[in-house]
C-alpha cells in the first residue's frame, strides 16, 4: 500500500484516476467521475427562497396534505 501522506494533492489525485481508469476501465471511470460534480450557487439561499422557513407544526400540516391527495 502507497503511503499517501507522502505524496502531492496532484499525485493523489493522478494515482486515483489511474487506479480508476485500471479498474474500470477508462470509460467506466469517466462514468464513475461524472457522478460528482461540485456545483454551483449558494444551496441555503436558494432553499430558503424555494421552502421559505416553515414551522415544524407548517411541514407536518405539509406531510399530512400530501398524504392525503395521495389516497
């Protein structure tokens, strides 16, 4: 095993897509990297435009509408 605590951020990250290219192949490691993604925009601002700042006693009034469109 590789003492990582030797090794450069750039070197960690060239020895892990190298590992992951050797165990899933080239494209299987494209498809693996492709499921993270840093993102963009401020997530708390934004969930607070889109959800506002309900009560506990607003979400659960919420919950119960829902269930009950659902049948």
């Amino acid at each position: 095993m590789i003492d990582v605590s030797k090794l450069t951020q750039t070197e960690i990250q060239q020895l892990g897509i190298d590992t992951l290219s050797l165990a899933l192949s080239p494209a299987g490691m494209g498809l693996f990297m492709h499921q993270f993604n840093l993102g963009s925009g401020d997530y708390t601002r934004d969930r607070d435009e889109i959800l506002g700042n309900p009560t506990i006693e607003e979400i659960v009034a919420r919950i119960k509408e829902r269930r009950i469109l659902r049948g």
